[in-house]
C-alpha cells in the first residue's frame, strides 16, 4: 500500500485521524496526501496557496505525535485543495494519486455541515473506489486484533488481495465473524468456502473464524468486538442499507463498542440511487437542470 488519502476539514476532531493516518503510513511505508475542500466562491479559489499552507502547517505540527522523530521524519506528504463538496471530488483524487485506502474522520465536515451519525463517511464510501477506514474520535492504537464481518458465502473476491496487504503490513491476528439466524447446509458449504478463500489468500496470517447465531449482524458485532478487545473492524455490508444502519445513532447513543473503534469499510456492491446530502448540492443540480431548459427557449 503506497498512498493513503486523508480528506480534514481543518477543525480538531481531523487532527487525530491524521495521527493515526501517520502511524499507519510509518507501519506500511506509504505516502499521505491530504485533500481539503472549502466553498470560498464558486470559482477555484485565489487561496489556494494559504490553503496548501494550513495544510503544511498541520502536518508539521502532527508529525512526530505518538512517533518518534526518525519514524515521523520518514512520512512524505502531499496535497490537494479543491473547491466544492469532498463527495464531488474524492474519486477523482482517488484516481489522480492513486490511492488504496482512504482514512477518514468519522465527524467530518462536509459541504459546510457536521456529520450526523457518520453520515458523510457513509456516502463517501459509497462513492470512493477503494476501502475507507473511518476513524471515531479520540487516540487509536494500530490494531493487532481485527474483526473481519462479512457475508462470506457472498464475499467479493476483489477484495481480498488489498486487505490482506494491509492485514500484513499492521502484523494484526484477524478473526473472521460470520452471524447466522439459521443455517442450511448449501449455505454453510458457502461460508466455509469463502473463509478458506481467505485464509488462502492472506496465507501467513493467523486467522480464526467463527460463526454466531444471531438474528442481527449488527446488534451482535459490537459485544463480540467487545469481548475480545479488537481494535479495528473490517465490515463488507451486502448492500447499502446495511452500510447505513451501521452509522446509525441507536449504537452510539448507547456507546456500542464497534462505535468506538476504527472501522475498515469495504464498499457494497449493491448501490443505492445518491440523494442530495445538502441544500448547496441541490440547488447545484437545479441549477444545472434550469440552464439548458431556458437556453432552449
């Protein structure tokens, strides 16, 4: 993994994403570029050069935080300002510098408007090409314990290869979680296989794998988390609408554990049609339906 992009939005709570986006680049030898986008006018913004240089600033002030000062010298960084919403712009950043994985604040700032219950970083995997690890308020340690929860009968197999380069590079045991509310032979020869893909692909890893019987993935995640201290979690949702519920403010309401920890998302294949996540994105897309309507006239 060479390249992490770090979308802040310059306010504290990003600052310890970048800090544990710091850690991760010491670990697996990668580049960070931080990407900031603003709505200074409507036009690429005269700032560009004040922009880049708060973005300098933050990461030479962030630099040797939990690291010692020979690891954070070794971090290159470069950056990225834009004009407009993050969710306009992360996929074509994600391709101009070829990330692999994108780190992000679980409260971030977007289009001007807080997160409610991660509902940005919910979007911005949905759009982002590659996995996004959403990280929640507070210092996190690199994990050596992840939880991996998934459909394995349906699992992509794309998936694989990335996940086990990181899996490698942060030397973590990885316990593979599959929850049932009841099980048919067909589906269990299915989970069985795709957790020996697994296994397969990530070979020289210590891998464990169990199955749970539980009416609810997402009810079940957080205590089994829980009692076995993980500190990261790998979640492939089959479709949306799991990737939503997961952000959901019951399970931070009452301080799920898989709510406290960073969580790898892998995106579903299954996409929902995009809504507008502000008033500033669809007076935009009225505007540029109303354009041609009265050039016709």
């Amino acid at each position: 993994m060479k390249t992490i992009l770090v979308p802040v939005d310059l306010t504290a709570a990003a600052e310890h994403t970048l800090v544990y986006a710091n850690k991760l680049a010491v670990r697996l030898g990668a580049e960070i570029v931080l990407l900031y986008c603003h709505h200074d006018s409507d036009e690429p913004s005269p700032n560009f050069t004040d922009h880049q240089k708060r973005l300098q600033n933050l990461t030479e002030r962030l630099r040797y935080v939990q690291l010692t000062r020979q690891d954070g010298r070794r971090i290159r960084y470069r950056y990225a300002v834009r004009n407009g919403c993050l969710h306009d712009h992360v996929q074509g950043v994600i391709d101009e510098y070829g990330a692999e994985l994108v780190v992000m604040n679980l409260e971030h700032t977007d289009c001007g408007e807080e997160s409610v219950n991660g509902n940005h970083a919910a979007r911005i995997v949905r759009l982002a090409s590659c996995p996004v690890l959403v990280v929640p308020p507070g210092n996190q340690p690199l994990p050596s314990r992840i939880v991996f929860l998934a459909d394995f009968a349906h699992l992509e197999s794309r998936t694989l290869p990335r996940l086990g380069e990181l899996v490698r590079g942060l030397r973590a045991q990885l316990q593979l979680v599959h929850f049932y509310r009841d099980l048919k032979l067909g589906e269990l020869v299915g989970i069985k296989r795709g957790m020996l893909q697994i296994k397969q692909v990530l070979a020289g890893v210590a891998i464990d794998s169990k199955l749970v019987l539980d009416d609810d993935p997402l009810e079940g995640i957080g205590e089994f988390c829980s009692n076995i201290q993980a500190q990261l979690l790998v979640f492939a949702p089959a479709n949306a609408s799991l990737l939503s519920r997961f952000f959901d403010v019951s399970y931070t309401k009452t301080h799920a554990y898989h709510t406290r920890i960073p969580v790898l998302v892998i995106r579903p294949q299954q996409q929902p049609d995009d809504a507008f996540c502000c008033q500033h994105c669809a007076l935009q897309d009225t505007a540029s339906e109303t354009t041609p309507a009265l050039a016709s006239l």
